[in-house]
C-alpha cells in the first residue's frame, strides 16, 4: 500500500504540468555536490538528483515514513545509484551533516512544519558557505489541496525565511499553484555585497 501512495506522489512530481525539467535545470546542480530533498515522498527528485551530481555526489532522501525510504533505497538500487543515503527524521528532528550541503530541496513540505521559523533556521547548520534551499510549496487556498490546508502562501514563506536568516536569491512563476522560491543565507548576502 506505501510503494503506491509513492509511486502516486513520483507520478504527480514527473506530471509535466509540474515541470520537473524546469525545476531541476534552474537548480543548477553539478557533479559532485551534496544534496538533501526534504520530504522526498516517493523519491523521484532524489533519484532525479542522483543522477546528475553522479557518484561524487551524494543525496539525503529525507522523509518520516520509512516504508517510503524503502521504495527510494529500491529504486536507486534497481537505476544502479549508489549515492542515494535514505535518512528517517521524527518529530522535525534532521539528523544531517552540518556545513556539508550545496543544495537543501523542499517540495511541499512546508505546510507539515509547526515551527518553521525554527525549522529554517537550523537548516543553515546543514548549508555549505554557498549553499542554497530551495522551496516548492503550494500557495493557492482555493484548491483541492488548499481547501484542506495543504498550502503556505508565498508571501509567508519569504517572511518565516527571512526571520531565520534567509534572503531570496531566486523567485520563479512557472509552476501552476506552486511558489518556487531559492534562498541563501543573509550574511552571504552582505559578504557578496561587500
């Protein structure tokens, strides 16, 4: 019954009405580098992420459900992908290693976080010096989802980030009834400019 609900959830990740390839080809990722998909549901950016940081690279698929690490552990094994670390967090509790990610992904997890101020602000602990999160979230309450509160507008997130030390680096519009937003640390922000 757990590998449908994730097969259901990689289905609407790869629904090109989502575009996965828009996502992933402004992420800009490169060989080698770390990344950590947050909520990885069924694991089809994890997976997807795999394959282009290669086997000098390593991805964290993140998630609470441990059946759905499962499925993700057998689907790197069955694409061959051995830089795939499934990695189960309770009660918001991340267990990464700190200063070790290029990349923190975050798709439609954001409205499951109680205290996302405090969630955010310990992700900077797991941030390499450049290093990026990036949020899908849903945004629109007069949808399906939104009718049940699966949603955190936009406007929110941006303020929850900026109060645990964040900046927006990126904002895009593509994504039907999705913010899409890329962030970087603030003191980054000031060391650039300076």
């Amino acid at each position: 019954m757990k590998s449908l609900k994730a097969k259901m959830f990689n289905r609407a990740a790869s629904n090109p009405k989502n575009k996965p390839d828009e996502v992933l080809n402004v992420l800009k990722l490169r060989q080698g580098q770390v990344v950590a998909d947050i909520g990885a549901g069924g694991g089809y950016f994890s997976l997807r992420f795999a394959e282009i940081v290669g086997k000098n690279g390593l991805v964290f698929a993140v998630d609470a459900n441990q059946k759905f690490l499962e499925y993700i552990k057998n689907e790197a094994r069955k694409k061959g992908l051995e830089n795939v670390e499934t990695i189960q967090v309770s009660e918001e509790k991340l267990d990464l290693p700190e200063k070790s990610l290029d990349l923190i992904f975050m798709r439609n997890v954001c409205h499951h976080l109680r205290d996302r101020v405090e969630y955010f602000r310990k992700l900077g602990h797991f941030l390499k010096p450049y290093g990026k999160v990036a949020i899908i979230e849903r945004s629109k309450p007069l949808t399906l989802h939104g009718i049940f509160g699966h949603y955190v507008p936009r406007e929110t997130i941006i303020k929850e980030m900026e109060e645990a030390g964040f900046i927006v680096k990126q904002e895009f519009d593509f994504l039907p009834n999705q913010s899409f937003i890329i962030f970087v640390r603030n003191e980054l922000n000031r060391k650039l400019k300076n």
